[in-house]
C-alpha cells in the first residue's frame, strides 16, 4: 500500500457547512461490536467524534482503517477515503 502522504492526485471534496460527520442508516451493529469498534479507531488514532462515526458503520473495515492512521494517513484523508 502506498503511503497517504501524498494526496495531490487524490480528488478534492468542497468542504461541508456541516460539522459533524452524517451517519447513513443501515443495518446496525450490536452494541458491543459498536463498542469494541470505537475503542480500536480511538487507539488508532481517529479522534472521539470521528471514531464514533465510523464505529457503528459496517460499510467501514475496521482494519483497513487502522491501517490508513498506521502507514501516515491524517484523520482527514483517512475519512475522505472511507466514506
């Protein structure tokens, strides 16, 4: 995998007006499975508010975002490829 400190061909969104992240609903994740999620993207890295969107989502692969903080992704990066 090539390291994400290099964004420049990567398309650019325009910024939102909104400041929190949408969660789209779907099937939900049992409570536990939330839980344990949140705290493996915490430790990661993914900050509180970031973490707990991305936790109770099973559209994101949990590792594949470790794995992005991991080899030097910012939490912004990360999220633009994962959502």
């Amino acid at each position: 995998m090539r390291g994400c400190t290099d964004v420049s061909d990567a398309p650019t969104r325009q910024p939102s007006r909104m400041s929190t992240l949408k969660v789209p609903a779907g099937p939900a994740l049992p409570e536990p499975v939330r839980r344990w999620r949140l705290e493996r993207l915490k430790q990661a890295g993914y900050p509180p508010d970031e973490a707990l969107a991305l936790c109770g989502r099973p559209d994101v692969d949990l590792h594949f975002a470790v794995r992005l903080l991991r080899e030097g992704c910012t939490v912004q990066t990360a999220l633009r490829i994962l959502l």
